[in-house]
C-alpha cells in the first residue's frame, strides 16, 4: 500500500519529549515570575538631600524590577536552550530505546511476508505491551508455519491419491486398445469402481475444505438424534460385516450444521464397522451432556493399536489398517474430515486405543445455551423424534 511520507515515530516522540520538558521549564519560570518578581516594587525611591528620612550619607543601590528583569532575561534564554538540546538528544535516545522491540517485530513482519515462517522474535525482558505483542506474533508464526506445512503435505497427499484412479483409469484404456477381443463388461465394471473412488474423494476432499472455512449455517441440533440416525443409516452394513451397533444416551443439545455433524457421526461409525473384528464385533455409540458441553462417544472392538498409529489416525490420508478394497472403501479422509467438524464447530476430538483391542474416539462440543422462557411463563420442552 502507497503511502504518503510522514515524519518518524521515533522523531515525533523525540519533539513530543522536547516539547514537554520546555513546557514544564516554560511553567517552573512563569511560578518564578509570579510568585517573586511581582512583589519587587517596580521603582525603589530614596529620599534626595536635605529631604525629611534622608541617611545623611547616599545608601547601597537597590535593585528594583526593572534592574531583575534584565539579569533574569538572558538566563531565562539560556536555560530554555539548554533545555531544547537536553530534550532533543535525550528524547531521541529514549525514544529509540522505546521502540527498538518494535523494530524487531517490525523486522520479523517482512521476514514473514517474504516467506520466512520459521523466523522467531524472542523478545527478552519483563511483561509488557512489547512484550506481549511480540509472543503473540511468534505464537501467529508457529500456528501459520504448522498450516501452511499441513496444507503443504495434504496438497501433496491428495495430488497422490487423485493421481491413483486416473492412473488406473489410463491404464485400463491402454489394455483395451491394445486387446479389443477383451470383455468389455469387465473394463466397464473395473472403470466404474475407479471413477466412484474418485468422485467419493473429490467429495470428501470438498467437504474438508467446507469444514476448515466454517462456511456454514448454525442451528439448534440433538447430537443423539443424529447419532441414532447414523446407526440406522448404516446398520444394513454392520449387519453384512456381523457387527453389533449398541446406541444409549441422554438428549444432547448442541448449536452446529445438521448436515455436518451427521457427517462427523457417520464417518465416526463407519469407521467403527469397517475397522472391527471380521465377525462378532460390537461399537458401542453414547451421548452425555454437561453443564456447558455435550459429548458423543464411538468405540468399537478390533484390532490392538499402537500408540504411534492412534496419534497419526486423524492426518488426512491416514488409515488404520490395510486398505478394503470393496464398496465401503475409505479414501483415509474420515477422522480427518471429523477433526475439521469438531474443530469449526469449537470442539474437540480425542482418540483412544482400547486396551483390549479397537478404539474409542470422543468429540466433546459446547453445548447448546438454555432455551428462553415464553412470554406465558410457560417452560419449553424438547420433543424427541425419530
């Protein structure tokens, strides 16, 4: 932005100091001129010869106003320019020793802006505004530099896995070019399955980015509706798998998007189904509420995880175990895509590895304030439906 050059702060500091110190010298020598020179008579009279009081001999002279006036003058003069000269330089040298803090983040701004994020202020001293200022722009730093390298590795992670299913897809193309005796119904089939593991990402891929802008209405919700909702959606696939969906819980009022949180439980379940033991699993779905949060819980039995693996569970492109290649294929967005929810809905998420096998992965919400009472009196309800 194009600016129009002004004088310094430094400098402005500088004449403000200076211009105080000679208010303050201009005021201490108006009290020394009120309070003592008025009362020096303006004239002192003597009698002459041979007047009645006179001493007989001629007395020392007396100075009168007029004869103080012109020896404080000069002075007067003198200590006003010396006091200009002291607050100059002295205002110059305090006001740079002021704001050298300031010209450090000022420094590491345009480090910044030219691409440095990895450039730290580390202001040293007591507690202060500079201070302050300074830790919050290395805080802004750190946060910027962890996104910016997230948003690095996801950019790379999806280029990777968009490229999969276009490769496959070119692939499959070239073998039917090159053996048009071939079944045409398995290459349709074969590029069916591709180019839906393609749309189910693009999809995923949207939804994370709607998630990470916020760019979403906000309405009043039950988080175990929507809970029970995602079990029943898809029972008939944990029915297929022998899995055994258990749902419990209180009313959980929460302010959030519908669709969304109904994404975030559904991607938490069926993770829970796929993730699980090949016959004769369970997940276990519960709502709790709190005085100022809800909190939905996913756990399920399965394999025995490692700490390392549950701490990487919610990168994008991160997946449990080895990838399913069926219908109900994940494309390693799912716990990612419910951190991104949980996260712009002020919440958090929080995975666990089950001693016994399998994980339980809690979202933890703000809750929904308290309805306002009607202008009857009368207390709302909820109405739980189905």
């Amino acid at each position: 932005m194009d600016r129009a050059p002004g004088l310094s702060v430094r400098l402005k500091l500088t004449l403000s100091y200076a211009g105080f110190l000679m208010l303050a010298g201009g005021l201490l020598l108006a009290v020394v001129w009120v309070f003592l020179l008025r009362y020096v008579p303006e004239e002192i009279y003597f009698p002459e010869r041979g007047e009645p009081g006179w001493p007989g001999t001629p007395g020392p002279h007396v100075p009168d106003r007029s004869d103080l006036v012109d020896a404080f003058g000069p002075k007067v003069a003198a200590v006003l320019v010396v006091l200009l000269l002291f607050g100059l330089v002295g205002g110059w040298v305090l006001a740079g020793s002021m704001l050298a803090p300031l010209q450090r983040i000022t420094n590491a701004t345009r480090l910044a802006a030219n691409g440095s994020l990895s450039h730290r202020i580390h202001l040293e001293g007591r507690q202060d505004e500079f201070r302050e200022l300074a830790d919050a722009f290395d805080t802004m730093l750190a946060r910027i530099e962890s996104h910016n390298a997230e948003q690095q590795r996801f950019a790379a992670n999806a280029s990777h896995e968009l490229r999969t299913p276009l490769a496959i897809t070119q692939t499959l193309l070239d073998v039917a070019r090159s053996d048009p005796d071939r079944d045409p119904g398995e290459l349709v089939d074969r590029l069916h399955f591709v180019n839906t593991r393609a749309i189910d990402l693009t999809e995923a891929l949207l939804l994370l980015s709607r998630a990470d802008q916020r760019s979403f209405d906000r309405d009043h919700v039950d988080l175990s509706l929507i809970a029970e909702e995602a079990a029943e959606t898809l029972l008939p696939l944990a029915e297929k798998r022998g899995i055994t969906i258990e749902t419990s819980g209180d009313i959980t009022p929460a302010v959030g998007s519908h669709a969304l949180l109904l994404q975030l439980t559904t991607n938490l379940v069926h993770n829970a189904i796929v993730h699980n033991l090949p016959d004769q699993g369970t997940v276990w779905v519960t709502t709790r509420v709190h005085p100022k949060s809800v909190v939905l819980t996913v756990e399920n039995t399965g394999q025995k995880l490692s700490p390392q693996l549950v701490s990487t569970l919610v990168e994008p492109f991160q997946r449990g175990t080895r990838r399913i290649r069926d219908d109900h294929a994940g494309a390693g967005l799912g716990l990612a895509i419910v951190k991104s929810i949980a996260q712009a809905h002020d919440g958090t998420l929080n995975l666990i590895r089950r001693a016994g096998g399998g994980l339980c992965v809690t979202v933890q919400l703000p809750a929904a304030p308290p309805p306002q009472p009607t202008v009857s009196g009368a207390e709302p309800g909820v109405r739980r439906s189905r």
